[in-house]
C-alpha cells in the first residue's frame, strides 16, 4: 500500500479544489453527493455517507481534452472579469 495526499480547498458554492500527488482535481456538489473532475481530467460521480468516510465513486466518459479544459478556464475567467468590471460600474453610479 502506498502513500496518499490530498486536499480540498473550499472554494465556495459547493466547489472544491483538491490537491493531490497527481495534481488538481475539482469537484462541485454537496456533502456525499458530488461530480468532479480530477487530476487525471477523468470525470466521476461520488455519493457517500457524510461522517462516516465510507464513499463510492464511479468514473463515466473520456478524459477532457486539455484545448478544452483551457478554453473552458479562459470563458470562466472573462465572465468574471466582466462580472467585476460590471460590479464596479453598478458602485461607481
């Protein structure tokens, strides 16, 4: 049996960061129920029993594209600076 790192970083909304040996995974959803996204690009569902570590977690589809993935980031990153440029308009008036 190997060794084992991970963390999760709660980003907010139910959204999730987590850091591990293979890298950065994410994962959106509530306690013992989430979809996600990890490290490998493979996409999965996860339910569980909240308090008592036991889980099951099941993969589906193929691994995301990189070119993707990255155009993906690029879209989120535009609308929220277009959401902060908006915010700050709304403030200014």
């Amino acid at each position: 049996m190997g060794f084992r790192f991970q963390r999760r970083i709660r980003i907010g909304g139910g959204a999730r960061l987590n850091l591990s040996k293979s890298g950065i995974g994410v994962s959106l959803g509530r306690s013992g129920l989430r979809l996600g996204l990890n490290a490998k690009r493979r996409k999965y569902f996860s339910v569980g029993l909240p308090g008592t570590g036991l889980s099951y977690r099941t993969f589906f589809g193929r691994p995301v594209d990189p070119n993707a993935l990255r155009k993906v980031c690029y879209a989120l990153f535009a609308v929220l600076v277009l959401g902060m440029l908006l915010v700050l308009a709304v403030r200014k008036d």
